[in-house]
C-alpha cells in the first residue's frame, strides 16, 4: 500500500469518527454490552472486512466497498486495542496497590 492510499484510509476514518451521532435520550441510560457481545460484534466485523476484500480481490466487490470495510476493520482493532490497553493498565493499577 503506498502512503496516498494510507492517507485516504486515514482521512475515511477520521471523518467517520467525527460524523458518529453523539449520545441520544435513548441512549443515554442504557447499560453498556456486555464483553461477550463486543467479541462478537468484533469478530463480526473482521469477518466481513475479510470477505469483502476477497470479494474485491475476485471482481464481486466495487473498491468504494472495499474502502469501506477497511475503515470499519481498523476502527473495529482500534478500539480493541484501546480496551486491551485500558484493561491492562486496570490490572497493572491492582498490582500496584498495597496488600
């Protein structure tokens, strides 16, 4: 991938970051799912990521389609990334504290 392709793919991202509606009435009291609903929504999104780009590979798939699903595939490990740092700088904090 050359840098203009990685500058777009960054430029989607940010602008879909930035169009995301903010938090609602509805949404405001609900409960946050559980660990066991976000590895699920994860993993879904990578397996579609994947099979778009194969289906782009293969013809069957428009690049705008493509774009798309790699903006969503790195939003989607972004934000475990950030989880799995949070987590493991929760655990680090318990280590810390006296006994």
């Amino acid at each position: 991938m050359d840098i203009t392709a990685l500058t777009a793919t960054q430029g989607y991202a940010d602008l879909r970051r930035a169009t995301q509606p903010g938090p609602t009435e509805e949404t405001v009291g609900e409960a946050t799912p559980p660990a066991a609903a976000l590895a699920r929504d994860f993993a879904a999104t990578l397996r579609e990521g994947e099979d778009t780009a194969i289906a782009a590979m293969t013809g069957e798939a428009d690049p705008h389609s493509l774009v798309q699903a790699l903006v969503q595939t790195e939003l989607a490990v972004e934000t475990a990334v950030t989880v799995r740092d949070r987590v493991v700088e929760a655990y680090q904090e318990i280590l810390r504290m006296p006994v």
